[in-house]
C-alpha cells in the first residue's frame, strides 16, 4: 500500500501532503487519521511519546474527546527529500468552555511509501476569549476560501 504523494517532495507535492493531513485532522476519526502513519510510526506530542498505530488512536480519541470543536489549519514551512516541516495553529475549547489556541512546528519524516513514520510536535496553548477566534468553519474541512495562517497573522 502507498499513500501518495511519495518522497522526493517538490513544493507542489509537499503542500498537497500538508493539506491532506489537516483535512485528515480536521475529520477527527482517529481510525481514518492514523491510516496516514507507519504501523511502527514513532511520535513525541509534547511531552508524550507514542508508537504504532494502535497507541496514535488511542491518543487522538482522547484528544478529540477533550477538544471540543477542534479547527485546525496546517501551513508548510519547508520540506527536502523524506521530511516536510509544518507549522500550524488550531482551536479549539474545554468541557468547561474556555477556548484555546494551539500553536506549533511538526517535524515529519516518511517512507518510500508515503506514510509517515516519525512525528516530531512542539505545541503551546494561548487561552482566548470565544470572541477572538479566528477558524470559523463547518464543514468537517477548511474551505478552499478560508484565509491560512499567513494571511490570518498567526
């Protein structure tokens, strides 16, 4: 099985991965998301690490489950060869109903086969007011229209 696009990235290709996996994060079915990931795929998310399909499941239901009304929008930054990095902002609020903003850098590294094997997150987590956000959307993917980081100033 491949999932392309495939290494060597060249910018077409690389930002066409790159909106594959926010439109992937923003379906939140952790089944369907980790399909994306080497069966060994190895993560460090913030100060948890995880291997395998299994445990990035298991770590998205959970995650999904606390962020409520999660919007995310993923920006590439630069790529060669195998790797791509990302920078990317999401939103999202507590059971509680404070909102967030969650920003970050990914480091990606993929297989011959296009699924990725190794993830690399920093994120960070601004408390906002409802009434600063930014991601407004509906659907289960950003539109095609909706501004991107750069142009929203994030």
């Amino acid at each position: 099985m491949t999932r392309p696009p495939l290494p060597p990235f060249t910018l077409e290709t690389a930002e066409e991965k790159v909106r594959m996996a926010e439109d992937g994060w923003n379906s939140k079915t952790a089944e369907k998301v980790a399909l994306a990931y080497s069966v060994d795929s190895v993560w460090r998310n913030r100060a948890t690490f995880l291997k395998g399909r299994g445990e990035i499941v298991s770590f998205l239901t959970d995650k999904w489950a606390q962020e409520l009304e999660y919007r995310l929008i993923k920006e590439l930054w630069a790529f060669s060869g195998n790797r791509i990095a990302v920078r990317f902002a999401y939103e999202w609020h507590s059971a509680a109903g404070q909102w967030f903003r969650s920003y970050g850098n990914e480091n990606w590294e993929f297989a011959a086969d296009g699924l990725m094997r190794w993830r690399i997150a920093s994120i960070n987590d601004l408390p906002i007011n409802e009434a600063d956000r930014l991601l407004h959307w509906t659907d289960p993917v950003r539109p095609q229209t909706h501004k991107s980081l750069t142009e929203l100033g994030l």
